[in-house]
C-alpha cells in the first residue's frame, strides 16, 4: 500500500509520530524513538496507513479542512448567506458541497469510445428488434385505432351533454332528464 499524503501544515513527518505515540498498537511496528529523525514521511505514511486506515485518513480529511478554511480567511473567499439560501443549496440536488454528491447527476458523454462488448450489444438488440418490428407496427396501428375511437365516443358525448343542457333549459325536460309532462311537448308534434 503506498501513502499518497498531500504536503500541506498538520501532515508532516512530526505530526504522524505525534499520531503513533498516542497509539501503542502502533509504536510497536516504528523505529525507537531516537531513529526517528532519519525517518521518511513516505514509509512512516505506508506503516501507518496500513495498521490504522481510518485514523490517519480522518487525520489527512482534518488538515484538508483546516487548510481549506485558513485558505478561505486570507483570500477573502467566505461569503455570508442568508440560512434559508443556505438550506436551499444544501438540499439542492445539483450543487455538491463534497465530491461525488451529486455524481449521479453527471450525463456520460455521447462521443465517449464504444468498446466491443457494448458494439455487439446494440447489434444484438437491432437483431432482435428486427423481427418484431412487425409487430410492432401492427400493435401500434391498433392502438391509434383504438384511441380514435374512444375520442369519437367522447366527442359524441360531450354533443349528447350540449343537447341534454338546451333541453333542460327550455324546460322540456328536468333536472334527472325526465320529460316534464306540464308543458306542450314541441318536439312530439
């Protein structure tokens, strides 16, 4: 395993010393403490990075932070929002404040190289799509003849509902379109 630690304040040499001496578990596989001088950031990085993964990653993640933020202060870069934008961005689903958040988000581009395996795919699918095609057309044409039918049916409908309403209010009929025997029908002579 090989350490790829940045060379920033809070990760030097020192500091990952400092780290194992307040770990035992770890003294036990580092050079006496006198050796320590002649170390190499690199190997003691590896040592540790091996015996205590979790550790030395969460202490790499701090100084990362510390840095970011001292970087921040000097150059002037912290904006003051106001708390409901800063909900608004952090539950927004294409702002990311990590990386990898919002990763599902990114679209792979279309001119990406196709490899062979997935050639072959699309082939096999233009292969298989070629004998229903077919039916396809068929099931399609069935189904516009299908919804033609229903929006004649409801255009019928909706004539038959304006000729209910003329005769209800001329008072040939009421409220349930039951002819209203009151009155002289002028449609029945």
């Amino acid at each position: 395993m090989v350490a790829a630690v940045p060379q920033i304040e809070g990760l030097t040499a020192d500091d990952f010393l400092d780290y194992a001496k307040n770990k035992p578990s770890l003294l036990s596989y580092l050079p006496d403490q006198s050796d320590w001088l002649h170390l190499d950031k690199k190997w003691i990085c590896d040592v540790l990075l091996s015996l205590d993964k979790e550790g030395i990653n969460l202490m790499v993640l701090e100084a990362k932070q510390k840095r970011r933020e001292r970087l921040d202060q000097s150059q002037n870069l912290i904006v003051h929002m106001k708390p409901e934008f800063v909900q608004a961005l952090n539950n927004s689903l294409s702002y990311s404040v990590q990386k990898g958040r919002s990763a599902h988000l990114i679209k792979m581009t279309s001119q990406r190289k196709r490899r062979k395996g997935d050639l072959e795919e699309v082939k096999g699918e233009e292969v298989a799509m070629r004998g229903s095609k077919q039916k396809y057309l068929s099931e399609n044409k069935r189904m516009r003849d299908e919804f033609n039918g229903m929006k004649s049916t409801i255009e019928d409908l909706v004539g038959y509902q304006a000729l209910v309403h003329k005769l209800h209010e001329s008072g040939i009929i009421d409220n349930e379109g039951r002819p209203l025997q009151n009155q002289p029908n002028e449609f029945m002579e």
